[in-house]
C-alpha cells in the first residue's frame, strides 16, 4: 500500500501572511463541517459562517466565491482526513484483504468517537462516492488489489465499493441513534460480513475481521 501524498512535502515554509491566509480558511472549513453535521448548512448566511469562524465577514470571499464551494471543501476535508490516516496506518500491510478490513474497522471506530464526522459522512457521503479524492479511491483501490491477488471474488469493482458504503453509512446512521447497539464488536462484525460479500470465506474472513488493529485517532479540529 502507498501513503497519501502530502501537497506541501518539500516546500517552503509558509511565511507569516500565508500562515495567517490558511489559518483563516481551516477556521471557515471547520465552522462549515460543524454545520453539515447539524444540518444547519442549507440556511446558513455568510455572516452566520463568519461568525461561527471567528473570522471577519470580508475574509470568505478571499478564499471561496460562494456557500457551495465552503461546504464542498469541508465535506471533502473530512473524506480526505481519514483517507490520509488510513493510508499512513496500512502502509506496511501487504494483504489487501487485510488492508480492506483494517481500513474499514478503523473508519467505523474513529466515526463513532467523532459524532461531527458521522453526520457529515451520513449527510454527504454518497454525494461523494464517485469522488476522487477521500475514502472513495482509497476504497476502490483496495477492492480492485483484492480481485486481482484472488482475495475477493471477481465482479465489478464498483458495484462492490457502493454496496460496501451503503452498508458503511447504515451502521454510522445507527451509531448516531443508537450508540449502545454500535461497539467494536459491531464494527468488526460489519466486516466480516463485508469481506464475505467479496467472497472470503467464512473462517478467513472472521480471522481478518477480527485481526489485531493499529492505534488510530483523528487529529482535534483546530
């Protein structure tokens, strides 16, 4: 497996004005994200996201042309976090039905300890399952690795990635209602279940479902 690529490795340091100019552009992103989650989004002024940002009102326009753009880039901060922290987590996994496992279990458990992030995937996530960047190619990639190295049977790709996000924002949906229903157990349960959809078998798809797992957590919004 790769890692996700960093767009500022190797670059110069930022001086204080871009500091400042990205500073000002995660606060927008943020205050968006927290929006999306609460459903506050669709009637939100510039005003209110400026305010919500601690930003001054002429400060949006520097960075996006409109509410649209602002909240396209929050959702796809959040898909891009946590395909950045799964490819840095199954850099050194070589199985990719074990990589398709551990990134799953991973997604559900960092989720369920970041309620804002379940709702912005509950919300927006299927808007976004033909994305390019986020969880989405990250997702497909790996599908694809498995049908090749024989792990999962062979069937479209596609198809295999919108049943496995169908089944991903379901659980997220029930972890929201019903936080006791959705443990770690339940996570690797969806897992394995997953992985016998692709066409593990049972005992193989249980031993990966419930493998050993990297300590992961999610950076706090800043």
């Amino acid at each position: 497996m790769t890692n996700g690529s960093n767009p500022r490795a190797g670059a110069a340091p930022l001086n204080r004005v871009e500091r400042r100019k990205a500073q000002t552009r995660k606060k927008l992103i943020n205050a968006a994200r927290a929006m999306l989650a609460d459903d506050t989004a669709p009637q939100a002024s510039v005003q209110e996201i400026t305010e919500a940002a601690d930003v001054g009102f002429g400060s949006f326009y520097n960075h996006f042309s409109s509410k649209p753009e602002l909240f396209e880039a929050a959702v796809a901060d959040v898909l891009d976090e946590l395909g950045e922290l799964l490819d840095q987590l199954s850099v050194d996994v070589e199985d990719p039905a074990l990589s398709f496992a551990q990134s799953l279990r991973l997604t559900l458990r960092l989720c369920r300890g970041r309620p804002e992030i379940s709702a912005v995937l509950i919300r927006h996530g299927m808007n976004y399952m033909e994305s390019q960047q986020g969880l989405a190619p990250r997702a497909l990639r790996d599908i694809r690795a498995g049908m090749a190295a024989g792990r999962f049977r062979a069937a479209d790709p596609r198809l295999a990635r919108a049943a496995v996000a169908g089944a991903l924002l379901a659980t997220l949906q029930l972890a929201l209602t019903d936080p006791d229903l959705v443990d770690d157990s339940a996570c690797d349960q969806l897992a394995e279940q997953m992985l016998r959809m692709l066409g593990t078998p049972y005992d193989e798809a249980h031993a990966l479902a419930y493998a050993p797992l990297p300590v992961a957590e999610l950076p706090e919004p800043e």
